[in-house]
C-alpha cells in the first residue's frame, strides 16, 4: 500500500520547524487559575494558592513528600497532594515492567506490520492507510503535532498537574505499550515543577486528544511550559530542568494524547472543592437557623427516618451535631410553627448535592486507575485490541449533575441571608440594621447574593447532551466532560462567595438575636466570622467583608474543619 504524503517520515529540517511553530501558538499571556494506601517517600512538596495557581518553594503540613505511581492505588487525596501541593513523585519497579511488557508487544507489531491503530494506521478516519515500519516513529511524533490545535487562554496549572499525574498512572496500568521512557519523562515534568501550557478549549470529552498533545510538545522541546511562574518555551523548560527531549516510540504520541486525563483530573479536583463547600454550606446554614430561631423539627431523626430521601439522613445528621448544646435545640425555642422552605429543606436540598458527589466520586473511580487506551494492549496475550475505554459519558453525566445539585444549594443560599433580614419573618430588625430607618443594614447584598446564584444557574446546563460527529463519520459522539468539570470550578467559585455571604449576614442576625446559648459548631462558626469582621453597626461597604470571609474561612477549609472536629470523635 501507498504511504500517502502527510504519513511519510519527517526530514530533520521539517522537523525542527515544525517544533519551532508550535512553540508560538499559544501566546505569553500567564494566567491564575479560574478555577483550584498510597506509598509516600521524599522531598518537601510546594504549595498551591487558594485561586488554584501554583506556588512552589513553599511547604504544605501534612502533604506527604513523595509518591509512587503504581498503575492501580491513585486516590482523590494523592491527586490533589501531586496537582495542588506539588508532592515528587516516583514511578513504581512493578509498573515499569508492565510497560515494558506491552511496549514489546508494540515493537513486535512494527516489526511485523500488524495492523494496530495510529501506530501501524492512520488515525480516525485514514484507518485505512498504512504507515510503514520505519516511518513509525515519526508517524507518533507528527501524531502530537497535528493535534495541537487547541485554543484559548491556558488550563490553571493545577489541572495541568493534575492531567499529567492521571496519565501517568494509566500509562503504568500496561495497556498503553508506551515506552518506559515517556513514563519517566512525565514524572520528570511533575518532579522539576514543568507545566506544559495546555489551552483551555479544544476538548469534546471523546479523550482530551487534542489538548493532551500539548504535553507532547513539550516532550518533544517544542510548545511552551510555565516553570517557577515564567512562561518559556519548551526546549528552554527542559533545559532547565536537566531533562532530556523525548525520542518518542511507536506508541509514544499516540499514548500521550488518546486519554481523558486533563477531564479526570478537573473532575477530581472539583469534586474535593465540592465536598468542601458542601460542609462548609452546612454551617451557613445552621448558623443562619440559629439567627432566625429556626424550627429544628424538619431535622429530626423521626421526620427523616419517615421519609429517608437519598442524602436527607446525612445533611441531617449533620445539622443536629452544628447545632447541639445550643438552647435552639430545646422544645418550644423555634419562633415559628414552620419556616420557609430555605430552612425547611435544607436537609433535603443538601443531601441531594452529596448524593450528586458520590456519584462523581464512582464515576471516576475507574478513570484514576484503569487503563483507558486505545488500542488496548494484553501482553500477557501478546495481542493488541480495539476500545473504547477513553469515552467518558459516565463522568460527563456525573458532571452535569453535580452542577444541577450547586444550583439548588446555591438558591437557598441565596435565600436564607433575605429572609434573616424580613423583619416580619425573622422578628430582627428590618435589614438586620440595629439603627434602624434610614439605614441599608445587610439588605442590599440580596442582590449580591442573586447575582452569584444567578451566575451559577447559567452554568448548570447539561453538557453531556450535545451531539457531535467528526473524522468523516468516524467519531460520532462527545461527552463534553471537560468543559463540565471546568464550568463545576467556575460555580463553585461563587458558591464559595455565596457561602461567605451567608456567614456575614447570619452572624449579624445571631448578634441581634442574642440567644443564650450557641451550639458547638455555630459558636466556632460565630467566632470564625467575628475574627475577620466586626459586627455591623452603621452601613458600611459589605462587599470587602465577603471577600475576607470567603478567602480566610472558606477557602481555605476551616469551617470544613469545624465539622471534621465535631464527628471526627
């Protein structure tokens, strides 16, 4: 058969130029982040600021120093450890022979002409073509390089992290037949803090291929790579590091790209955010029932064991432990015979999001630590097959339900702080303002707050709907999981904010409440707030409040931490 022209080997010249251009493709525009049973041996990890960008030199307590990647043991809590607090890493002995297993299987393949896909083929819809044994290795570099085409403005260095961490353990699964040395060159990229500059958009979520190739520019000494906060371009970021272009193997540029590495990592990223937000959203709240001298009766054991939807039990459960040793908990303390359904069912509301993140904790269970290749090798076989292991509906409807489930703990969010300052609902004064007319009190930041569930609202609509068909019919379905993931981050943004608003607003109503007694977590949630900002005497500009609030006890965990201390025990 015919070699066509575009599968003939690269000159050294065509090369060099090829690799030159795509080192200018992406700008020198450095951004932040919008969004952000293991072994551990070795050096102290960097850390990672609160908007998700990455700092190195700096130590996290409690991160461990290194980590091994085994193909099979990566968990939520190593990713982020590797993605956020910049943890060195290891590859495993046990893995390394594995792949070289499989590699072996690859050059048997070359050798004899077995047809195996985008190795001895073409790619997508050139299938069909052949590609010959000596142009092997250059078909799986020019593999990267036509694949490079996405754009706009670079994926937060944390994902980045995060997506080269996650492929590198699928490439230690086996199956990939990736040579060993692009293993170690991965773990040499995360070791030596070289984060390629991986554009945001170009992914439909049927692998992240063509934002993937942008690692295997940088492999390659070509693209650009953000090291210690400087954009350079790849060959300089290698020089730097002391890290040697990759020669890349049949299988190499084919392995680095087919995976949907860069939407696993966004996903699990998100969902440890989420799960953050979603305990911290549960003190808000109690602190706001204390402030309105809520009825706690929806709360109560017999009411949810009457009905025990998905979630109700542990929001529920929850909420009783925030707020214990308070006197709201003794009978006859509520102000009203029944609340509005913002504290009514907040339990039910709240349960359905941790229902929602245990679902996104299930679908990517398998994506951290399977082998998620095409083609798939069985070395133990000596056989090469066809999957479809990179295409991730499961995740992408997990996404997109994650994001439904923010949208309704963010309306009652919302809500709550409005219904703190109706005077003729909560019993306060009107606004929550002690001076009473004339005077704004907290009422105004309503519109804050319906502003930013606005916001998350317009990002809840499903991804994983959307048709798509490509490659001449060849690849005719998409599961939008990474623009899912990323949209997740940029609600959970604003619920972070929304959350701290929600604080600002209860400890004022909890100051003119003054009920006798706290319980234990609304009291350290109470004093939480009061360290970072006075109580409301007169108007002032609330909006540096919120801010405060969000960055020092929300993002950074400690109202989280308020739960952990209380059910820890």
């Amino acid at each position: 058969m015919a070699v066509p022209d575009d599968l003939r080997p690269l000159s050294s010249e065509a090369r060099a130029a090829l690799l030159r251009h795509s080192s200018c493709v992406l700008g020198q525009r450095p951004r932040t982040s919008a969004i952000s049973g293991t072994t551990f041996l070795g050096d102290p990890p960097a850390a990672s600021s609160a908007d998700g960008s990455f700092r190195p030199g700096s130590t996290v307590a409690g991160v461990a120093r290194r980590i091994r990647i085994t193909g099979r043991d990566l968990t939520l809590e190593t990713l982020a450890a590797i993605a956020r607090a910049g943890a060195a890493i290891e590859v495993d002995g046990d893995a390394r022979e594995r792949m070289r297993d499989a590699n072996a299987v690859i050059a048997d393949a070359v050798e004899a002409g077995t047809p195996v896909y985008g190795v001895t083929t073409g790619l997508g819809s050139r299938v069909v073509e052949a590609v010959a044994r000596e142009d092997a290795e250059d078909f799986s570099l020019r593999t990267v390089l036509g694949r490079a085409t996405g754009v706009g403005e670079p994926l937060p260095a944390e994902v980045v992290r995060g997506a080269v961490a996650v492929r590198l353990n699928g490439l230690c699964a086996g199956g990939a037949g990736a040579s060993p040395d692009l293993a170690d060159r991965l773990a040499g990229l995360l070791n030596a803090r070289v984060h390629p500059r991986i554009p945001r958009s170009g992914s439909i979520g049927a692998s992240d291929l063509c934002l993937l190739a942008y690692v295997g520019l940088v492999l390659a000494a070509g693209g650009e790579a953000e090291v210690d906060g400087e954009i350079m371009s790849g060959a300089a970021a290698l020089a730097r590091a002391g890290l040697e272009p990759l020669t890349f193997g049949p299988k190499d540029g084919l392995a680095v790209c087919s995976s949907a590495a860069v939407s696993v990592a966004a996903a699990g990223l998100a969902l440890l955010d989420a799960r953050r937000c979603l305990e911290s959203l549960q003190v808000s709240a109690a602190l706001s029932m204390e402030g309105f001298r809520a009825n706690l009766s929806p709360i109560d054991p017999r009411a949810v064991a009457a009905r025990p939807a998905p979630g109700q039990e542990w929001s529920a459960a929850g909420l009783r432990v925030l707020l214990a040793g308070g006197c709201l908990t003794a009978c006859g303390a509520a102000r009203r015979v029944q609340d509005p359904l913002s504290f009514r069912c907040a339990s039910q509301v709240h349960g359905s999001l941790h229902c929602a993140l245990d679902l996104l904790e299930r679908a990517l269970e398998p994506e951290l630590n399977g082998a998620a290749d095409n083609p798939l090798v069985l070395a133990d076989q000596g056989r090469v097959i066809s999957t479809g292991n990179f295409h991730v509906p499961a995740l992408a409807l997990a996404l997109d339900a994650t994001a439904i489930a923010v949208t309704q703990v963010a309306a009652l969010a919302c809500e709550r702080p409005a219904r703190l300052a109706t005077e003729r609902l909560s019993g306060l004064p009107r606004g929550l303002s002690p001076r009473g007319a004339g005077r704004a009190g907290i009422a105004v930041l309503h519109k804050t707050a319906q502003s930013l569930a606005l916001e998350i609202r317009q990002r809840a609509a499903p991804f994983a709907i959307h048709a798509s068909v490509g490659a001449d019919g060849v690849e005719d379905d998409a599961t939008g999981a990474l623009q899912s993931a990323l949209r997740v981050h940029e609600q959970l943004e604003r619920l972070e904010l929304l959350i701290a608003l929600e604080l600002v607003c209860a400890a004022q109503a909890v100051d003119l409440a003054a009920p006798s007694r706290l319980g234990g977590g609304t009291a350290a949630a109470h004093a939480a707030v009061r360290e970072l900002v006075a109580p409301l005497d007169d108007d002032r500009p609330l909006g540096p409040a919120v801010d405060l609030v969000a960055d020092r006890a929300v993002r950074t965990g400690r109202l989280a931490a308020i739960v952990d201390s209380l059910t820890s025990g």
